[in-house]
C-alpha cells in the first residue's frame, strides 16, 4: 500500500517533468506531449510494498519517455558510417537518419551519450542548430519540416565511448592471444552510448547499413546481410551490412577481432558463424546446436524472421546477447549457462544456453518487440518460455515441466514484472522467470494443446515486426480466445504476489470450499485438483465455493506444476 502511494507520486513527477522539458525547449509542445502521454497512465500503478522507488529524474524521461519531438517523427532508415580506431580507442563518423515527418515541426530530439561529441549536424549542406541536454540532442531546422515529408539529415560524431553497463556498452578490449575484442552490447544504457540515433523503443527504421572501417587484418560481424569489404588504402579496411528488416536501437552491434568464419545452410537459410581461431574446432561442434533451435522455434512460431539478412553466431568475451541475426554467444562452447545446470533439474545440461535463449529473441525482442522497456518481459518472458518449448520439441513434454518449474527457485515476487513507462525503467529479473511460468500456467487454462499451439503461433504471426505493449498482448488473447483473460495477465504481470487457492476441508461432509486469494478482485482461473491421476477441474473464483470430495486433506493435490500458484489447506 505505501509502494502504491510512492508510484503515484513518481508517475505525477514523471508527468510533470516531461512537461518542463517541453516546456523548456518549445511553445508548441504542450499539445504534443499530452498527445504523447495519453495512451500511458490508464492503469492504476501496481501495489507493490517492495523497494522503495528511485526518484524519476529528467535524464530518465528524456530517454525512457515518448516525447514531443519523437512523436512528430517516423524513422525510415539509418546508415551508420564509421571508423574505429582500437590505437586511441576512438569512434568517428555520421549516421545518416532518413526519417518522415508525421507533424509539422522544426525540432526533433536524437539521442547521444554525453561522453561523445557531436561534430555537426547536416540536411543536405545546411548546418543544423543543436541543444544537447543530458544524453537528448535536440536538433532544430531553420525552416518548418511539414507533416507527410521525409527528410535526410546527416548526424557527424566522435569520441571514446563508456564502457559500461552489464556487458560493457562499448569496449576496446584483447583476445586472450592479446589481439584487438572490440564489441558493443548497450541495452541497457540504450545505443546511443555509442552512435546517435532516436533511442527509444517504439520507433524502429525499417532498414539499415552499417559501414564500419577498421585497421586491415581485423574483421567485423554487424547485423544483417554482409555486402562486401573495401580496402581504403590508408591502412584500414570499410565493412558493409545490410539490415533488410526493422531492428531495435540496441541490437545495432560491432564485433570486432581476428574472426575465422565458417558457414552452413538451413534450407535456403544461411547459417554463419564467427569465432577466434583458437576456438573454431569446439565452435564447429557446438554450434551444430542452431539448426535444431531454429527447427524447434520454426516449429512452433513460423519461419526465421529475418531470412534475407541470414543467422549468424559470433563469439564474445560475455555470456551472450541477442543482437538481431548476429547474435552475440560466450558461452565457451558448453552446454548449460557459463557451465552451470541452469534451472538445477538436470534438463539445461542437455543444451546450450545462450544459443538457445538469445536466438529465441529473434521471434520475441527482435521480431515482436515491446514498444517501451516497462514492457520487456514481451522479450524476457516469452523468449525464456521459447527455451521450454526448445525443451518440449527436443527432449518430450516431460523434460519441459520439470525444466519450466525449475524456474520456480529463481522467482523473487517482490516487484511486478511491469515497471513504470516512459522512464526507460528496467523491469525485475521475475519478468523472465516468473513471465515463463506465467505463460505455462496460460497453456493449462486454455487446456487445449492443440489451440495454446494455434493461439501463440497466430499470435507471433500477426505481431510480427511490430513495437506492442501489454494491453495488446491481452486483447490478442481475449480476442483469440473468447475469455476474460486480462484479471489473470494483471495478477501475474501487474502485482507482485501470486494467486493462492485456499482451502477449507470439511472432512466429515466430505467436502472441501475453495477460492482464489489475489490482488485483482475478478480473478477467476480454472484449475486441476483433487487426485494426480484423475484430476478434476474447478472454475475457482475470488468468492467461496463448495466441492465433494471423498479425498482426505493429505491426500488431495493441486497441480502446482501446470499452474504457477500457491496452494493453502485449512
Ligand atoms: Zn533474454
């Protein structure tokens, strides 16, 4: 309750700053950002009593909130142009952004880490005016850009970038033969850590070329289809990507090293993989492992998203990360995760981790995509319910129980998997294993194998290459279904706690009552009970019913491994 009164008071200063910073730059923002924040605040903040809410500050909202001058804009596409020099170990060039304009303005606000220099900024030969605040840079045109207009500007940058971050933002870092690991992983602190660019999540170009020069003798993997290098002549080599489909900011990524490649077909999709010389032997062994990934989640969902730019492995010195078709593995060509049995039921052994899980980002992060980063669990939650599915196809239903309900040991429930929008806000760690579970438990509700398969597909299939956000998630669903599914997303997703069937046994009557115990007061699930080997189902409310049973408190079960609930017995 008093986390409740807390998220209230942060959402109102959320609010309220995002109106300054408007404000501040621009008279005719007011209109714009209430257009902008309407679709956000509908709900009631969650009743979270955990930890205790950071204070929101305007850094926060400039990157995490959907504003005015990001509004007025659609991306169309990026070229990224650079040069990386690993002897002064720094970044230099433009990036090209085409973008349409979807009102009248003469403002838009990219994105660029203070760290990093802006050089100039361009449309056509024009210079632009800038205002950097924080890691926004506000780039205004001398002229009024009108509402349907696509425009090109040319945005110039340099500097050392930050390593930082979980996987480092932006590294110059050695092999362990001391040759030059260059690598970018920046979900975290956003891509604009290392290029500029508009970064945010609901926005996404269309297409993309990356052109990376670098010294002679070193090879870069960037996402997208590989269109050739050039040797410049000045000592340095230009390597040119092609993305061909829309891709999120932070999937943009460099690696950088002394790569050997070797390469192998799906069909007609190409398979490449990038790795140190050292390791190309355990590589080609281990990497054996991404045709029956992609067969088992084609299976399930539909083709490979993103078949002309091909899928690529390519080694990093941290665990992993799903950078689209260039995912990014360090794993060091083992099963489990960094050597370990992940979900501790002996299933993960079986498989490598981060082959399987990051590649599953390429349906759910890289394919659908949440449209803000409250909402990563769409990511984070579906991909790791993508590894259950792995398990299922691979190894039987069997493996897949036990592997999902492994994941029961690591959930927290102490925040609700959906943080606050508009503040670039990293939801907690439940949001991957309790969202798993959670969607288990959604497969047992429907009860029905043959529609929960029909029913996911189709909703990765009508997804797909969108920025979405929970209600859509929900309205699919209840749509597809015909139930009113959205108590049962907000238990799970909105509050911390999970439901609780309680029962009161009356064993002399031979019966027991039960209801739900949940935050949402229209919380209705069915759920199996009674005896393991012929359950009976119960259409459990928020309110007391009442069943017969000729089973004794001791003996009567809850299927507590298809349903993610608590069980208590009176
Ligand atoms: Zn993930």
């Amino acid at each position: 309750m008093t986390g409740s009164n807390s998220c209230r008071r942060f959402a109102q200063v959320a609010v309220f700053l995002v109106f300054m910073a408007a404000a501040a730059h621009s008279s005719t923002a007011w209109q714009a950002t209430s257009t902008a924040a309407s679709p956000v605040w509908q709900r009631p903040p969650a009743t979270a009593a955990a930890p205790t809410p950071v204070p929101v500050t305007l850094a926060d909202i400039l990157r995490g909130a959907y504003g005015p001058y990001r509004v007025n804009n659609d991306l169309l596409s990026y070229h990224l142009d650079i040069r990386v020099d690993p002897e002064k170990q720094t970044v230099s060039g433009k990036n090209s952004i085409r973008f349409k304009m979807l009102q009248d303005g003469t403002r838009i606000q990219l994105d660029l880490h203070s760290a990093l220099g802006v050089d100039k900024v361009l449309l056509g030969t024009t210079p632009l005016q800038f205002v950097r605040d924080s890691g926004a840079v506000f780039v205004d045109f001398p002229q009024m850009l009108r509402a349907g207009q696509e425009y090109t500007i040319d945005f110039y940058y340099s500097g050392h970038p930050l390593t930082t971050a979980r996987f480092g933002g932006f590294t110059f870092g050695k092999d362990p033969a001391g040759r030059p690991w260059i690598y970018t992983a920046c979900e975290d602190i956003g891509a604009s850590d290392w290029w500029p660019n508009k970064d945010q999540w609901r926005d996404e170009v269309e297409n993309m070329q990356i052109s990376v020069a670098i010294p002679n003798g070193l090879v870069d993997v960037s996402n997208g289809k590989f269109l050739g290098k050039t040797d410049l002549g000045d000592g340095y080599t230009r390597w040119d990507w092609l993305v061909q489909y829309p891709i999120n900011n932070y999937d943009v990524a460099l690696n950088i090293g002394n790569y050997v490649h070797f390469s192998d077909q799906l069909g007609d999709l190409p398979l490449d993989f990038y790795v140190l010389p050292e390791d190309l032997e355990k590589a080609k062994k281990q990497f054996a492992q991404a045709k029956g990934m992609i067969e088992a989640y084609e299976h399930y969902f539909g083709e490979y998203p993103f078949k002309k730019d091909g899928y690529k492995l390519v080694e990093v010195p941290y665990s992993g990360m799903e950078h689209q078709s260039a995912v990014a593995y360090g794993n060091h060509f083992t099963n489990g995760y960094l050597g370990r049995d992940w979900t501790g039921v002996g299933v993960s052994p079986k498989f490598d981790f981060i082959i399987i899980h990051e590649s599953g980002h390429e349906w759910f992060g890289n394919a659908v995509s949440a449209a803000d980063r409250s909402d990563m669990w769409i990511h984070e939650g579906w991909t790791t319910y993508l590894e259950v599915l792995y398990v299922e196809y691979t190894f039987g239903h069997e493996d897949a129980q036990k592997y999902v309900n492994g994941y029961k040991a690591k959930v927290q429930n102490r925040e609700p998997i959906i943080a606050e929008r508009g503040i670039a806000a990293t939801p907690p760690q439940d949001m991957y294993f309790k969202g798993a579970l959670f969607l288990n438990t959604l497969r047992n509700v429907i009860n029905d194998d043959a529609r929960w398969w029909a029913l996911i597909h189709d909703f990765y299939q009508h997804f797909k290459y969108q920025n979405i956000m929970t209600e859509d998630v929900v309205a699919y669903f209840n749509q597809q279904t015909q139930l009113y599914l959205t108590p049962l997303f907000d238990q799970y997703l909105r509050h911390t706690a999970i439901p609780t069937l309680e029962l009161k046994f009356n064993e002399a009557d031979g019966t027991v009552d039960y209801r739900w115990q949940a935050d949402e007061p229209d919380f209705a699930m069915p759920i199996r009970v009674g005896k393991r080997t012929d359950w009976q189902i119960i259409q459990a409310t928020t309110y007391w019913q009442t069943m017969k049973t000729p089973l004794k408190k001791s003996d009567f079960d809850v299927a507590t491994d298809l349903y993610f609930v608590n069980v208590s017995k009176e």
